[in-house]
C-alpha cells in the first residue's frame, strides 16, 4: 500500500516557487539530515524481534490443570512463494510462513534477525494453522520478510483474526486504523481467547489482492469444556471422561466429536496472480477463482497424505502441507470445521453419505438462542459465504463402510483450471468399527 | 498497489465532517434519517450520482416530491418512516424518460391496495408522466424494503429502491415490541451493487443494446454510497444524489441497531470487524418461538449473508470484555475520578467491582451474560470492563519507522488516548475512536469499477465515552 505521505509529490506545495539555490536546498536537505541521522541514531528502525513473556501468575487460565503453559507464542513470516495447483500449474502467491524453528521459540535454531534470509519464499498454502486452548493468551508475531519477487512493492501485512469477539484496533490487524509492519520488521499480536471457536485468520491490508493472493489460515480455540474432570456427569446424564473433545462448552455433550478436520473452502484466479507475478496490472473486477480448493488443495491433491512441494528450486519448498483426508470408523462423530475464504464466490459443500450433517456452531460461536434454546441444525447441503465459519458434526452411526465424498454442490467449482473432476472435493473412508 | 487512498477532496470531505461531529453534536441519540408518514409523495426521475473511483453514472431513482421534500432523485430512495398501525399512503408520480416506460412500486411483506394508474403485471403502475397510489396498513413493525414493480431486472438496477422503517407500538427505541429489541442507535444500511455497461446503454438511449441476463456487476454500494463517501455526513452538498451515509459511531456498550436491507441482485457475506453480531430479526419479524418469547431464536456471528430483498435487524455492541488489557491505560492502584468526563458521576472508575468476588485460582467464574451479577463487572456510566482496569498493554509496538500507518489510527492504542502521527499522516481519527471496518466479505466487491479502495466498505465508530455523539 502506497499512501499519499509516502509520494514526494504529494508533499510539494504547487504554490512554492523559489531560486535555483534555494530549490536545490530544498531537495538536498532530507539526504543531508538523513545521512545525519543514520550516523547518530541507533539501529533500531531494523526491528526484528519476537515478544514472548513466560507464564509466571501461578493461575491456571486454561483450566488444563498446569499454570505455567497459559501463555502460547507463535512466530509466522509474511511474504511470497509458490503454490502447485492440482493440475501440476505453479502459481505464485503471497502468504505466512512458519518461523517457529529460528530464536527464541526454538533456542537452538538460527537468530531471529536471520527469519527474513533464510524464509524467503517460504510461504505456506494455507498459513500455518493455530489451535488455542480457551483461556490462553497468544502473542503472535508476524514477521515481513518482503517479497522476493515483486522488489517493486514494499506492502506492509497484518494478522486479522476473523471474528474475535470484543477486538480492539490495535491487534485487528486493519490497516487504516492500525499499524501494519513494513518490510524486515515484526509486530507482536496479543489475544487473549476467551471464547472457542472455529476461527481463520488473514492478512488485511489490500485484502482483496493479498487475500486472493493466498495470506490465509485455520484458527481454533478448544473449549474448556475438554479439561472437565474424568467422569463429570453432563447434562442429560452425559458422562464426559477424559481425553473427550467437544467444539464448544454446550453443557451437554451435544458437541462432542472423535476427529476433526478443517475444511477452509478457498480458490485462486490464476489471471490475477498471473498479473502478480508478472508485474501487470491487477484486474480486480474480473477476478473470478478457477482454481477452488480446500486447505489449498484441489482434488485430487486433497486426499494426498504428503506434503507438497512447489517445484522452486531443488527439490523446491513444501509450502502446502494440509491434507484433507478424512478415515473414520463406523460410529464415529467427525467435526468439520468448516469456512470460506474466496474473494470472489460463496460454496455450499455436502456429502454423498447419506446422513444429514449437524450444524453445531456459526461464527464462532454455539448455536444456542440467547435463553438456551437449541438452534442446531441438519442439512444435506451447506452453503457458506466469504467469512462465514461452521462446526459441522457427521455422525457415521448410519453409514456402512465405503468411500464417500465431501464435495461442493456448486458443481462448476469441481475443477482444477480447466480440469476437470477437481477443485473443492475430498474422499470419505469408513472402515468396520473394530 | 493503487497509489491515491483517498482524493484530496474526500479527505479534506471527511476531516470536516469528523470536526462537525465532534463540534456540532447535541444530547439526543441519532435517528434514522428519512422522511415522515403516514404519506408520501414519491416521483420517479432521473440524476446521476458519484462513484469513489470518479466516475458519475445515469440513475433513476425516487425522489421526496412533498411540500417539504427537495424533489431531488436520490439513490437508494427516501427511507419511509412510519408507526405501526399507520394507513400509510405512497402516492408515486412517474417522471422518468418516455423509452423508460411505466413504472411502479412494490412493498414485499405488505398488504397493499391501489388506485390510479394503468394495470401492470405485478401491480397498478404510473405511465410516463402518470401518477398511482398505494396504500397499506403497517401491521407488523421492522425493516422493510421498496422498489419498482415494472420490468424491475433494469429498474431495481438503475436506482428504484428504499427502505421502510415500522415503528412498534413500543416506541421508537425498540425495533419490535419485546424488550430484546431495544437499540440504543440505529442505521439503516441499503446494500446494492451495479452494472456500469447498463447505466451506459440507458444514458446513451440504447435500450436495444441492454441484456439484463447478462449482469455483471463491479462497483457495491453501502447506502448508494462507495467507501470512503458513506462515511461523509448526510446530505453533503457535494453528493446530492446520494445523501444517506452509514458511518455508526456509538459509545462502550451501547446497543446498535443495524437495519440491514439488500435490494440488489447478489449475496453479500457482510461481515462486522470489533464483536460478534446478533440478528433479531429477518423479513420484518422478531426471531422468536412465539408470542412474548422474545427474540430467543436470535443468532450470533461474525458474518451474515445478504440474501436479494431481504431485510434484517442485526444489534450490534461494543465493551472490550475479557480483552485481557485496559483500553484506557489506566496504571494499576490509581484511581481515576470521573468527573473530568461527566461532572454529574460520583464515583471511581470501576468501584462497584470487588476483584475478591472473582479472586483467581478460585472456582468462582466471571459471570456470564444473562447472569444477575453481570452488570457489576461494567462500569455503570462508562461500561468500562472492570477486571481489566489497570492491566497494562501487552506487547512493545515496534518504533515508527517500522510501521505503516492508515488515516484512522490515532498514534495510540487507547481508546480517546494521545499519540504522535507519522508525518503526513491525514489525522482523520481526531478523538482517537476505534474504527471497525464493516464490510463484503467477498473481498473484490472492495473495490469501485477495478479501483481499490471503495465499494461496499464502511466503518463503524467506538468514541471514548467524554465524546460527545449526536
């Protein structure tokens, strides 16, 4: 983002006219003082850093038994790289990276001042995902390492945590009410999570380009409903025992869940970051995905087990490392959690199982009316808008051992580009129960 | 990468609005902005209105042709305001071009009569130069919409829209009568889209040339206005066929009423930046079980989808609970007086709250909503978030040079705090508010006509208690 502060044009009063002299004054000065004051000031403009504070209150906010793990640190990298579309087409993007490997969230990995060097072009498809415990505070740093291949941008980037209740500006990650960390520096973003959720997270600035260009990730908060002593009896004669895991607190089991997945819908237009790469105008009123995705990943990519590398270098840098495969045993509850994230189109998603799938939750949020009533429910087919989010519970009680899919019911987004038998798709396997 | 965020005009636009906010404010809540029933006297006719890429484009759209209206076409239309009950007469005179043909108007979820005018397919319609009157009887309070009943696919597009607001019989702080149903503020926003090719073809007269059928759209609208021009004040001289902005600014806790209406053709996944929303209302009827349940079916999200004509009632709040830092930056230990807010609160910041209710390690939880004892945690004239008090700002931010920095931060992050601005910096957020970008979630409807940034962007506003909202 380029602001009018930042165009020395802008800052030239038409009305000044002065001597030659005095002109060349005029202009001169800034380098003179510049200079000036890169010889007297210290190196702090360079700021590289991560803020990690240790849990020492002695309280145990998370509930999980252990006071001193409340406080998670996480370090992501924002910048560029590459992504391999389904149908082996390599399309550059923007997105986060993982630094959780260099100091000090890893004391015997590289300094940090190294994060930009050494992940350069290291982006991930999509970003990293975090999963929270409710009640823990996490101090995310987001690190620009700039973009390698567009040296003519100088975009700043943001962490906007999608729909976290009660946000304040400062870590909203808006660019026109915050500030955002311009190239080779980090900023430290602190939530506190209150409430669980299925949440995502994206970069905000230019959000229309850096969105479709790729900067998004899974974001969750398990409630505090798992930490529950062994054998606490739920309403309804519920008996939670340890280890059981629950989307929400609902009070009653009705969340419960053995597997969960995320299914983040998205797609690319490979015009626009065709445009991108290549340093050409960006046509945002023709921007239309043909590449659609789950965890960025057409079919039948999705059912890939390994990670996938992206052909840059040898051997190139996994940057897609999100599977979405889904094994389960016959009784199984699997949780889908499930969002869309394209610029451009609103999915609806279903399966060929047969069974309804139960809607739990919306937006982070348990779906309960404001006095307690039940407000779930069952659909066949699901559609969801750009940043909407759902828990999706599918009960394999009814279903015989097979393979099913999980596909979008808007049926022109079943292909990868002009491939066809693609896009947003995945594979269901149910096996015997043992 | 788009170098000009804002014209110089819209910004020197929006930094005096913001000084007559500040400046020109007086004690009562804001109304909705619209015109009075039980009539009306609508014409249809045509003007042009500014998009925020700079463009200007044909419209036909209603204009207020009462004694008291300015008989200027406005896009969307006159917000009709009645009470429940009313007999509410729209009498609609058609002054469109003759190649436009008849026009009409139709009120889904009312019963409606007519008299005058000449039959059409969905409803007695006005010929070119005619006149028709509806009229129907404002049974059930909530948002509702209106538009043109004749060969709509091009009408509704080229500008024939409005909302409607019933007031219940409750009164005018409530949008249905049931005490769930009370605002605080309330804003009507109108979201449509366009097609720039058939307002070329309509200026152009080349009405054979026009294919409905294919509608693609590039340019959205919050209130016929693009971001950043929805956030300039009302009736705006320099926008005088658009005079409607959406720019919400409440105070901590107040309860604001968005009453959202989609008139276009497309869905919207508008989603709210700050706090989750709660509809209440869909279709003009309370979310509720039954009679005197309330609004117990409402639902919470981050985002609603627009559905085309359909309206909602969406409350939304603000009070910076379970934050984990104090949005005041008060120093812990200290007590602040109020009176430099408001001479007339006794009182410390925060006294009514007892932290050794809630003393940590102990299994006594915060209470939640809905609890008796969840008022204590709020401070009762300022709705600070006591547990908070005193809880130092978590992080180091990184020094100026490693920032960019947007027109609406204020140099802080403390709500009505003091900060430094970069040089240049346009200075648009004088009271230090917080600003919550509300907006399409399909993140290319940002834009106006391929221009970013506009389209259906809009921000709402947080203003520290001390400023005065009109």
């Amino acid at each position: 983002m380029q602001l009018d502060n930042c165009n020395p044009a802008a800052r030239r009063r038409p009305g000044q006219r002065k001597g030659n002299a005095m002109k060349a004054f005029r202009y001169y000065l800034p380098l003179i003082l510049a200079l000036f004051l890169l010889a007297v000031m210290p190196q702090t403009w360079a700021s590289i850093a991560v803020q990690c504070p240790e849990d020492t209150d002695g309280i145990d906010a998370d509930g999980d038994g252990d006071p001193a793990n409340d406080i998670v640190c996480r370090h992501i990298t924002g910048g560029d790289g590459f992504a391999t579309m389904a149908d082996g087409r390599r399309l550059y993007m923007f997105s986060f990276g993982d630094a959780d490997d260099h100091q000090p969230l890893d004391p015997a990995g590289p300094p940090v001042e190294e994060t930009p060097a050494n992940k350069a072009l290291e982006a991930e498809l999509p970003a990293p995902r975090i999963t929270l415990r409710e009640g823990q505070e996490l101090y995310l740093t987001m690190t620009n390492v700039s973009m390698v291949l567009r040296p003519d941008l100088f975009d700043p980037h943001s962490v906007h945590w999608h729909g976290f209740p009660n946000a304040a500006p400062i870590f909203d990650g808006l660019p026109e009410p915050s500030p955002t960390p311009n190239m080779m520096a980090s900023f430290t973003y602190y939530y506190k999570a209150a409430h669980p959720g299925t949440y995502f997270y994206h970069c905000h600035v230019e959000a229309a380009e850096h969105m479709q260009m790729g900067m998004i990730g899974n974001l969750w908060v398990t409630p505090k409903q798992n930490e529950l002593p062994d054998g606490t009896v739920l309403l309804g004669g519920f008996v939670h025992n340890a280890g059981n895991k629950y989307a929400y607190n609902d009070g009653d089991g009705s969340t419960f869940y053995d597997v969960e997945i995320p299914i983040q819908m998205t797609g690319m237009d490979s015009a626009f970051h065709d445009a991108s790469e290549f340093v050409t105008p960006l046509m945002f009123a023709e921007m239309h995905d043909n590449y659609t995705m789950i965890n960025g990943r057409g079919y039948p990519d999705t059912m890939d087990p390994n990670v996938i590398f992206n052909q840059d270098g040898t051997p190139g840098f996994g940057a897609q490392k999100t599977p979405t495969l889904i094994d389960l045993e016959q009784g199984q509850i699997l949780l889908m959690r499930v969002s869309n994230v394209s610029t451009t189109h609103i999915y609806s998603m279903a399966t060929t199982t047969g069974v309804p799938m139960k809607v739990v939750g919306r937006g982070a949020a348990l779906l309960r009316g404001p006095t307690g009533e039940d407000t779930s429910f069952e659909v066949n087919v699901l559609n969801v808008g750009g940043g909407q989010a759902f828990d999706v519970l599918l009960d394999t009680q009814d279903v015989p051992p097979g393979k099913y899919f999980l596909y979008t019911t808007t049926l022109q987004f079943l292909a990868n580009g002009d491939q066809e038998r693609g896009g947003i798709m995945t594979e269901i396997n149910v096996s015997a129960a043992p | 990468m788009r170098p000009h965020f804002f014209s110089r005009q819209t910004a020197l636009g929006i930094a005096l609005t913001a000084l007559l906010l500040v400046f020109g404010s007086s004690g009562a809540l804001a109304a909705v902005q619209g015109i009075e029933g039980p009539s009306f006297q609508l014409t249809a006719k045509t003007g042009s209105i500014s998009t925020s890429d700079g463009e200007s484009f044909l419209m036909w759209g209603y204009a207020d042709a009462s004694a008291s209206g300015n008989n200027t076409m406005q896009y969307p239309g006159p917000t009709l305001i009645v009470n429940q009950g009313d007999v509410v007469t729209v009498t609609l005179t058609n002054s469109l071009p003759a190649e436009a043909g008849n026009t009409s108007i139709v009120f889904p979820g009312q019963v409606v009569t007519t008299s005058g005018g000449v039959p059409g397919v969905l409803t007695q319609e006005a010929a070119t130069g005619g006149s028709v009157t509806y009229q129907f009887t404002a049974t059930h309070p909530g948002t509702f919409l209106y538009r043109s009943g004749s060969q709509p696919d091009l009408q509704v597009e080229m500008g024939l829209v409005g909302a409607i607001v019933v007031y219940p019989s409750m009164g005018r702080s409530y949008a249905y009568n049931h005490e769930d149903a009370r605002f605080d503020r309330e804003f009507v926003l109108v979201i449509t889209e366009m097609d720039p090719t058939i307002h070329r073809m309509v200026e152009y007269e080349e009405f054979n040339l026009i294919d409905t059928s294919a509608y693609y759209p590039t340019n959205w609208f919050a209130n016929g206005r693009n971001f950043p021009d929805n956030l300039s004040d009302d009736f705006v001289p320099w926008l005088p066929h658009q005079p409607y902005k959406f720019n919400p600014r409440l105070h901590p806790g107040e309860r604001v009423l968005v009453r959202s209406v989609s008139v276009g053709n497309q869905l919207h996944p508008f989603h709210y930046h700050g706090n989750d929303i709660e509809v209440i209302g869909e279709g003009g009827r309370l979310l509720s079980s039954g009679p005197g349940m309330g609004a117990d079916l409402a639902w919470q999200a981050a985002t609603r989808r627009t559905i085309p004509g359909q309206t909602a009632d969406v409350m939304w709040t603000w009070n910076a609970e379970q934050l984990g830092w104090d949005i005041y930056d008060h120093q812990p230990g200290v007590d602040y007086p109020r009176a430099e807010i408001d001479t007339t609160w006794t009182g410390n910041i925060c006294d009514n709250f007892d932290p050794l209710l809630y003393e940590p390690n102990t299994t006594t939880q915060l209470p939640a909503p809905g609890d008796p004892d969840y008022a204590d945690l709020f401070d009762p004239f300022t709705n600070e978030y006591c547990p908070d008090h005193g809880t130092l700002f978590p992080v180091i931010l990184p020094t100026r040079d490693s920032l960019s920095f947007g027109p609406y931060y204020a140099g802080t992050p403390f709500l009505g705090g003091e900060g430094e601005l970069a040089p240049g910096d346009p200075g648009l957020n004088a009271t230090a508010g917080y600003f919550y970008m509300w907006h399409s979630h399909t993140e290319k409807e940002l834009t106006s006509n391929d221009i970013w940034p506009g389209g259906l962007v809009t921000f709402a506003i947080v203003e520290h208690p001390a400023v005065p909202l009109p």
